[in-house]
C-alpha cells in the first residue's frame, strides 16, 4: 500500500506562539484541535476551534503613506497605515485542513489560529431565534412566528424552501462605492434585486454560489473600506487561489442581520453535516441535544 504522506501545517495561538503539526491528507479540523488540546495540556472544551486568518483579502489596498519625497525633498513621510484587518473564518469540524490550507494564495500571510468560539454552535442551541422573522420568508408567508427548532428544521430539509432575504450594502468591484440592494439567500445562492425589493425572476441577479463559496467576518470595515456599517463580511470562490478574484464585499445594517445571513449560508452549504457535527461535539462532553425531532 502507498504511504500516507503528511505536511506540516502550522498552527498559531493568540498569543502569537507557532505550533508545527504534521498532519495527513483527510485530517479535520476537530481532529487538529484535538491534538492540539494534547500538545497545549488544554481542558477539553468542544468550543476549541481552528480559525483562517487572511490578510490578502484586503481588496488589495496598500496601506497610505504620508506626503514627501524621497532624497530628503519636501515634509518626511509618515510612518505607513497598519494593514486592513484580516478576514476571518472558523472552519467547520468536518473540513480537511490540508485541502483548505492548499487553496490559500501562493506567497499570502494567511493562517490557522487556535482559539475558543463559543458561538459556533449558536444556532443550535439558542433560545431565541438567530433568524429576525422579517427577514425569513417561511415566517412572512406563514403570517405567524415559528419556534427557533422549526426554523433550523426547515433549513436542515432539503425539501423545503427557506429563504432570507433583507438589504445589504454591497461594494462595487473596482471602485470604493457602497450601493444598497435587496438580497435573497436560498439554496440555490445568493441573489440580488435590480427593481427594489422585487422578487420577479426578471429582477433577481445571480450573485454567489453557496456550495463553491466561503463566507468570512470583515472588521473595521469603515475605516479601511469606506464601508457605511461596521458589519461587514465578504464571499469568496473556495477555489479561487489569487487574493481578490471572485471577492465580494458587503455589509449589514447591524449585528444581528449579518449573524443572520451568516448563520443562514452555512446551514445551506452544509446542511445535515452541520447538524452532525453539533451533535458530535455535544456527543464528547454528554448526552447530545436534539432540535426537535431527529431530522
């Protein structure tokens, strides 16, 4: 039999400590963090979780400098801008680490860090709904509210047609101009209205595709990108390795709409595997909770 061969994937902490691990072609996320936990003498905790940072999607814009000129000619430079803030995305447990890691662009600062997410599986576990009724179209045309376990059942079905939909705020390729449209997510994508808040198929542009996508938080948006809200995400082609081919930048009216729209392209993406990972993690610390009946 063909050897197994392994790389080296290297993980850092937040206190900006570098761990090499070798790891195999197939191994997951859940199965790094688990051998970091045994490399760090960590407790324990399904929370634990391996975050991609990725500085080259910064739309790439330079950091500004001061006036001046070289030679010593006119006022000196100011020292340079820091770089944007990376983007970020929390790998699911499922994930092999090795084909996400060989998709990163070739020479970007990109990398793994190991940290605590407790909201992972959020969505599972709340309460009170993640999805505000407005935006859920299940909960307009049913004309009434829907438990939380109902809602996350609809999304989990593949048979049943949710669909978010609400205004973002979308930069526009090439330009440093922020235009507001009505999105709808579904599982066929996501999609964008021409004609206001219009749903007729000659006014809904394609926009992104979900099952070839990725979707990572933005920070200081407005800072860096002249964004008008601070809640920002972009979308990216998971196999598109250049830094910005494919990368599409927008951002929410507040926090809780873009955990919605977040929250929501991942249970379309990855449907019941999501649910099997949230009940595997709750598997290791004790007896699983269920969201309604078993899906």
């Amino acid at each position: 039999p063909r050897a197994v061969v392994a790389q080296v994937v290297k993980v850092f902490s937040e206190d900006g400590a570098c761990r090499a691990l070798a790891a195999a072609a197939g191994t997951t996320a859940r199965q790094l963090c688990e051998m970091l936990v045994q490399r760090a003498q960590a407790l324990h905790d399904h929370s634990w979780a391996l975050v991609e940072l990725h500085p080259h999607l910064a739309l790439g814009e330079r950091p500004r400098h001061g006036g001046g000129t070289a030679g010593g000619r006119g006022p000196p430079r100011r020292p340079a801008e820091p770089p944007p803030p990376p983007a970020e995305r929390c790998l699911e447990d499922h994930e092999a680490v090795l084909e996400v890691q060989d998709a990163w662009a070739p020479g970007a600062d990109s990398r793994f860090v190991f940290r605590k997410n407790f909201a992972k599986y959020e969505l599972f576990r709340s309460n009170g709904s993640l999805f505000p009724e407005v935006m859920v179209s299940s909960c307009l045309e049913a004309n009434k509210s829907m438990a939380h376990s109902e809602l996350i059942q609809n999304f989990l079905n593949s048979g049943s047609c949710p669909e978010v939909q609400g205004f973002l705020q979308l930069r526009e390729p090439g330009r440093k101009v922020w235009k507001r449209f009505h999105f709808s997510l579904r599982r066929s994508g996501l999609y964008y209205s021409t004609k206001g808040t219009s749903k007729d198929p000659r006014h809904l542009q394609y926009f992104a595709d979900l099952t070839e996508s990725n979707i990572y938080y933005v920070t200081q948006g407005k800072k860096h990108y002249g964004a008008p809200t601070e809640f920002g995400f972009c979308i990216k082609p998971s196999k598109v390795r250049s830094g910005t081919k494919g990368l599409k930048l927008l951002c929410s009216e507040d926090e809780q709409s873009r955990t919605c729209w977040m929250a929501a392209f991942r249970l379309f993406k990855y449907g019941m595997q999501l649910y099997r990972n949230y009940q595997q993690a709750q598997a290791r610390r004790g007896p699983p909770a269920c969201i309604g009946p078993a899906p």
